[in-house]
C-alpha cells in the first residue's frame, strides 16, 4: 500500500488487516508509515513499514524485495499516492506540472514495476487496485494538473487490467470523491521545497467548488466510508469502484455528448 500513513491509504490497510492480510505499509512519511503498520500489528495482525518516495523506481523496488524477505507474497497491491497543486492552467508553473506528474503517473507505474515480478510469482487470486479520482469523472476548474494526472492513471489502468487480466491479476481503478483526510496538507509537505508556491488558495479551492456545483456532487465522507465496499469489489474483479457522491447526471451528460459525436461520424 502506497500513501499509506494516513487518509485513504491506511483506511484500506485496516481493510486489509481486518481480513488477516500481512501489510506492506509505504509512505514518504515514514513515521506515519510506522504508525499505520504499528495500528496493525497492535491489533493481532503482520505488518512492516518503509519510507518511499514513488516518485523514486530504485526506492520501491528496495520496497518489493523487503515485502518478498517479509512476507515472501504479494496477493494485492494497492498505488493510492496523489498529490493536490491548485493553480489555473495558464498559472501553473513547469516545475509544478513535473512534480504532479512524476507522483501521481510515474508514481502509479514505479509501484507496479517493482512489485510486478513478486505479483507474479506469488500466483494465484491477486489484485492491483489504482486510486484515480472522481475528477476524472466529473472535472473541475483550478485543479488541471490534479485531474490530467488521474487521466493518465485511468488511461494506464484501462490498458494493465486487458494486460495483466490474461495473467488472472485483475486491476480495479478507484475514484473517491471528497474525503475527510490530509490530502492538502500532507501535499505540501511532500512538495519539493525547490519548487516555489502553495499547493492550494483558499480562491482556488473556492472557484473548483462553485465551477460544478462540486461541493454538493462530492459531498465529503470519511474514508472508513469510502472504503466500504472495497473488499467485495477487488473480489469481484470490479474495473471501477466509486465510493461515494451523487455526479451521475454529469457523467450521462459528458456520454452522450461523446455518443453524439460518435453518432455524427457514421454520417
Ligand atoms: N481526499 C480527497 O478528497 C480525495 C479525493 C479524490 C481522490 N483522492 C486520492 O486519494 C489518494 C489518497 O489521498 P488521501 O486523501 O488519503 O490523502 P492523505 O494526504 O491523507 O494521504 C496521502 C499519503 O500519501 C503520502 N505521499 C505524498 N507524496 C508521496 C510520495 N511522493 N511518495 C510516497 N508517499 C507520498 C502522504 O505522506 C500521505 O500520507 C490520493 O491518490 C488522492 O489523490 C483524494
């Protein structure tokens, strides 16, 4: 599990934990890695801890191969870091841009690289589950490289799960909504601190909200909410899980406006 000393990230591992499952807890925040594996174990189950950047390929293998000298499997792996820059598009600078990318894509990718030899040796049941974002579904304002950065996340996960699905693992993109978590803060501790800049402006936060009626589409859950059904769903090799928030009419309306383009074209 990467991200995992807080939010999302260790709601899933208690998740996890709560069926018997050994924890690989991995965090850039190491101490907070720590204390979600500590919560494990405390509560009767198997868990290690490690400080990870994802952004780093060489750190998550060093991860793997401590998850195989633990553990000696890997029957679900879980690539949940993204981190938030808000900005307008025309504001964003270029270092902003790369630090999103290279965390919330490579990161995605570094995860699976280095745990997918040790996935295939473990063998049988075995899941991937990629957290991309409800604003995949339903886009807002000022958070252009949040979102163009989950895209990719989704556009990798589509075209792993016809992949790896010939191999029996199966890939599961999740799309949380609002969450009661540190998203923003814990961004701006993870933000390099050569890149100039706050990572949100209450102004910022505020235009998103009111672009798309955001704030009511994506009411905010705790994530012990969000990860409700998790467990049934990987289990059921389910390639989407969205947890929570009510945006449906938003996405039939972006649908059909693709189907009526692709309707204009059989002209
Ligand atoms: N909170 C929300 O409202 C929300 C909504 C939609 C999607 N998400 C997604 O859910 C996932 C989890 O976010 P969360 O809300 O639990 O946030 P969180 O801040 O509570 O947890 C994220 C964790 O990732 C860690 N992290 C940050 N950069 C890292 C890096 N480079 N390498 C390793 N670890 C790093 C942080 O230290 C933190 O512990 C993210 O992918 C986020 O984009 C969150």
């Amino acid at each position: 599990m990467t991200g995992a000393g807080s939010g999302l990230g260790a709601s899933m591992v208690q998740r996890f934990a709560s069926v018997g499952m050994a924890i690989v807890a991995l965090d850039i925040d190491g101490g907070r890695a720590q204390e979600t594996a500590d919560a494990v174990i405390s509560g009767g189950g198997r868990a290690i801890a490690l400080g990870v950047d994802v952004a780093d390929r060489s750190a998550l293998e060093g991860a793997a191969k401590g998850a195989k000298d633990a553990f000696g499997s890997c029957n679900v792996l879980c690539a949940n870091v993204g981190v938030q820059q808000f900005g307008a598009l025309d504001k964003l600078s270029e270092a902003e841009w790369r630090w999103v990318l290279d965390v919330n894509v490579m990161g995605v990718v570094n995860t699976v690289a280095a745990f997918l030899s040790l996935m295939r040796d473990t063998g049988g049941e075995r899941r991937i589950c990629l957290t991309a974002s409800s604003s995949v579904l339903l886009p807002g304002e000022r958070i252009g490289a949040y979102v163009a950065s989950k895209f990719a996340v989704m556009g990798y996960g589509e075209t792993l799960r016809l992949e790896l699905g010939r191999e029996g693992i199966g890939v599961s993109m999740l799309f949380p909504a609002g969450m009661e978590s540190r998203h923003l803060e814990s961004s701006q501790l993870a933000k390099p601190t050569d890149i100039p800049g706050a990572v949100m402006s209450q102004e910022d936060i505020d235009f998103m909200l009111s672009s798309r009626n955001l704030d009511t589409a994506f009411h905010v859950a705790t994530t012990e909410h969000a990860t409700r059904n998790l467990l049934e769903d990987l289990a059921a090799d389910r390639p989407y899980i969205v947890t929570h928030g009510d945006y449906r009419s938003e996405l039939i309306e972006r649908n059909e406006a693709l189907l009526a383009a692709f309707d204009r074209a059989q002209d």
